[in-house]
C-alpha cells in the first residue's frame, strides 16, 4: 500500500492480503491518480486485526482497522461511500463476503473480500504456521486466482 500511496503512476493496481494502513501512512498517502485496489483480510486475523490497534507480533506497531483502509482507498479513487455487500461462499466456519464500492473515478474496482473466521493466511493456500498463532487458513477463494485475473484483465 506504501508503494500505491507513493507510485500510483507507475501501477495498475494492488491487491493487499492480511495487510492495513498504518495510522501515520494514512495522512502522507496521496496517490497521484486513482488505482484498483482488491484485498483480501480475515476478520480473526490476530496478526493484523481486522479491528485495527496493535499488530499480534513483538514489537509490531497499529495499523488501521480494515473498514477505515477500505474507505480511504474508496476516498482516494472518488468512489461512492457504500460498498454494496455480497455473501461468497462457506466453508465450515469460514464465510466469505465482497464488498464492492461504486462509481470510481477512471473505471477503477475497490473490492474487499472479507473472509470472516479468517486468519493471516494467504486465501487458497496452506495452513502454513499453526492456527492458533495465525488463525486458520482458507480455501473460500483463491487470493492467487484473482491476482492472475487482474494481471491479464479478466477480473470482475
């Protein structure tokens, strides 16, 4: 997300996992034109809490909750305030919802997939540390999918 705050110019888009603002990024970030911006983050996420305040590592900083990053980024790109929400798929206690903000400026999308009982995994990968340090892994959607179909613009 620093990169698009600083080098919105040279990037198509991002697409953020498990990952928010800092609160003092927030004020410097001034992207030079609007960007697509698709993220993904699990709402029990102990790492970087989908509440925001303080990130679950030793020595880790605050972040932002993830609706505060979302609704700047929908600010920045000149969306509508409210994203129209979207029920995914189940998986056990794992649930997936999109979020979609509306009418950005140039055609942009801003999409948060929000996988609730999620945690700081990679979404389609595997249960890569144990989940009572990170949370539980995810197969509700593929976070490597949906890159690879925003790379070749074939994602909507």
């Amino acid at each position: 997300q620093l990169l698009a705050c600083r080098m919105a110019a040279r990037l198509y888009a991002i697409a953020p996992v498990s990952g928010t603002l800092a609160p003092s990024l927030q004020t410097q970030c001034h992207p030079s034109r609007p960007l697509m911006v698709v993220a993904f983050h699990g709402a029990a996420d102990p790492i970087d809490p989908y509440a925001g305040g303080k990130i679950g590592l030793p020595g880790g900083g605050a972040v932002m909750s993830v609706a505060a990053t979302m609704a700047d980024w929908a600010n920045w790109d000149g969306c509508g305030k409210t994203p129209e929400t979207k029920d995914g798929p189940k998986d056990g206690a794992i649930h997936l919802d999109r979020m979609d903000w509306s009418d950005c400026r140039d055609g942009v999308h801003v999409t948060l997939y929000r996988i609730d009982g999620g945690g700081h995994t990679w979404p389609g990968g595997p249960q890569f540390y144990p989940e009572s340090v990170i949370g539980k892994a995810t197969h509700v959607i593929n976070a490597s999918d949906v890159i690879g179909a925003i790379a070749v613009g074939r994602w909507h």
